[in-house]
C-alpha cells in the first residue's frame, strides 16, 4: 500500500492541475458561465479577445519550452500548457463566430436611416473632419460622446451650409471627469420633431441620454457614453449598461455609442431574445461583433469592440462597418456605421 500512494498522489496531483487548469481558463475565456462578465479583471481579459488569444498562445509556448529542461515538472507543464491552446482555441472560436466583415455600406439612398457614431475624444480631430465624415456617409443620426456644445454647434454648421437641415442637442452631467455627449439629426429626419426625455434619466459617470420625436414612424434616439470599467468605477460601469438595457425595449428605438463593453458584457442584459434590452447589435447582425474600435492606433483585430449600434425589433439591418482607421485620426476611437431600414415605414416621411 505504502508504495502505491505516491502513485495515487500524483494522478491525484495530475487530475487536480488538469481541472483546475481548464476551470480557471474557462472562465477567464468564458466568464458568462458563472456570470462573471462584470468582474474586474475578467471583464477587462474579454474586452480584448485578440490579445487574450496572444497572451494564451504565448504562455502555452513558455510551458511548453519549461516542460523540455524540468524533468519532474514536465506532465504539470504540459498539461497547463495544454489547456492554455485549448483556451486559445476557445478563444479565436468566439471571435471568428462574431465576426470580422463588412456589409451593405454604400451611398445613402431614400428609406435608410443611417447611424454614425464617434467618441471624438473631445473634439480632437476638429469640426471640419467630423461634418465632412457626417456628410460623406449620409449619416442621418449623428452620436458623439465626448464632444462639447461649441464643437457641436461647429460641426452642425458646417452640415447646414451644405443645405441640409440639422438639429443638435449636447447633455453634460455634473460628475468629475465627466464628458458632454452629443446629438445630431440630420435631413429628413429632423422634421420628426425631436427633444430631450429627460425623465429617462442617464447612465452615472458619464451623460446618456433618449431623445423622443413627434412621429410615431421615427426612431427613438439613445445616445450612450458609460464610465469605462476602471477599478473604481466597476458598479458605475455596470449600473450604466443596466440603463442602456433599461431604455433599450421599445421596438422603435436605436441607441449608440460608446459603451465601453463588448458582447461578452451584455450577456446577462437581454430579455425577449435581444443583446441589451429587447435590442440587438448591429454589428452582430451582420457578423461584424469582432472588429474593434477602441483603440484606433492598433489593428482591429487586437482592438476592442465596445462602441454600438443596438436596434429595436422595428429596424433590419442592412449595414455596418467600422470606418477606416484614417477617419479617426486625432481620436482614440474608430467611427462605426450602421444602416437601418425601417420593417413598417420609412421615419421621416
């Protein structure tokens, strides 16, 4: 008996690190299975799926390469070194199950409601560059957080003077390090007649906002800035998706900006089949939820996708893109857009 123990200890000691392994690495990859997704550091580990892949595929070579010169740690080192691949192959799974592409932008033709928002990280690359991108793509609802009164009314100038009709609207909060967020609508829509909901209140740390339109047609307009999931921002963070979710159940609605959180953080925020709310991602409609916007000095890829578009049950989805990263020169986000067509009839009209 006695020498058998050694034995049985280390197939104990084996299936203990094999278990444990593939717990830990589990939920690092997958913290939804224990609802997770909005605990610090695992929330930040998902936010950054590409670079979660990188990190995995590196510290499974580095076990493999210990296991070659520790004789008696080699079976713990590659079993680690095992369930770290097998968390990498979990891992670029979910984002090639998101998604990478690009669909359905072109010019804007009559019917399509066309979303375009951008964190401009405080105006940075000036009115001109962000009327001249609102224009260029036929952008109908314009959502800019992080963008003042005084630049948006710069910007919303520069779109009059090319004849198009402009209604602008900037929400600030009352909260250190707090930013403005800005709305613009442009063209047809601006006959819907919108204004402000204050009673629907705001996601804390940062101004979010519904704005509601005379025409019953029309969208009902979320413009979205949440806190970013910093240490000691955590329950504000959380508590502004649950907002989003909140506000995000009417069919008519669309809500954009910058969320700060990917899919992987909206897992618990759906009701009635939707993503937040009754809503669903543009961007995984179109199997785009994998391109990243934040930030935009690295690939897509290693990005983060926590800017959104979400769309009530009233909207089809027949657009998105992340726009080219030399749009988003002087700002620390990339733009994205997408383009809605209304199930019933077409806003505006």
């Amino acid at each position: 008996m006695t020498r058998s123990q050694p034995g049985w200890q280390r197939a104990l000691a084996s299936a203990g690190i094999i278990i444990g392994s593939v717990a830990v690495l589990g939920v690092l990859v997958w913290p939804q299975v224990i609802g997770a997704e909005r605990i610090f550091v695992l929330a930040q580990a998902v936010a950054l799926r590409g670079v979660l892949f990188i990190a995995l595929v590196l510290a499974a070579l580095v076990c493999g390469v210990l296991s070659l010169r520790a004789r008696k740690r080699r079976p713990a080192l590659i079993t680690i070194a095992l369930a770290l691949v097998l968390a990498a192959v979990l891992d670029a799974s979910v984002i090639g199950a998101r998604g990478v592409d690009a669909a359905g932008i072109g010019s804007a033709t009559r019917g399509e409601v066309r979303i375009l928002s951008w964190n401009t990280e405080h105006a940075a690359p000036g009115s001109k560059a962000i009327a001249d991108l609102v224009i260029a793509q036929g952008a109908s609802i314009v959502v800019l957080p992080e963008t003042d009164s005084g630049a948006t009314t710069e910007i919303a100038s520069r779109i009059k003077a090319t004849g198009l009709p402009v209604y602008a609207d900037t929400i600030e909060q009352d909260f250190p390090g707090s930013t403005p967020t800005s709305l613009l609508v442009v063209g047809d829509l601006v006959t819907a007649g919108y204004r402000h909901a204050s009673a629907a209140g705001s996601t804390p740390g940062q101004p979010s906002g519904l704005w509601e339109s005379t025409d019953p047609t029309a969208p009902i307009i979320g413009a979205v800035h949440t806190v970013p999931p910093m240490p000691w921002a955590m329950p504000l963070w959380s508590s502004g998706l649950d907002w989003a979710a909140d506000n995000c159940v009417d069919a008519r609605v669309v809500m954009a900006g910058d969320f700060n959180a990917t899919s992987d953080h909206f897992s618990s925020l759906g009701i009635d089949g939707g993503a937040v709310g009754r809503c669903h991602d543009a961007a995984g409609e179109l199997s785009a939820a994998s391109r990243g916007t934040w930030p935009s000095n690295v690939p897509e890829l290693l990005a983060s996708p926590i800017d959104h578009v979400l769309v009530g049950s009233a909207w089809e989805v027949s657009g998105f893109d992340v726009l080219d990263p030399g749009a988003a020169q002087g700002s620390d986000h990339r733009p994205i857009l997408a383009i809605l067509r209304s199930r019933e009839a077409e806003p505006g009209t």
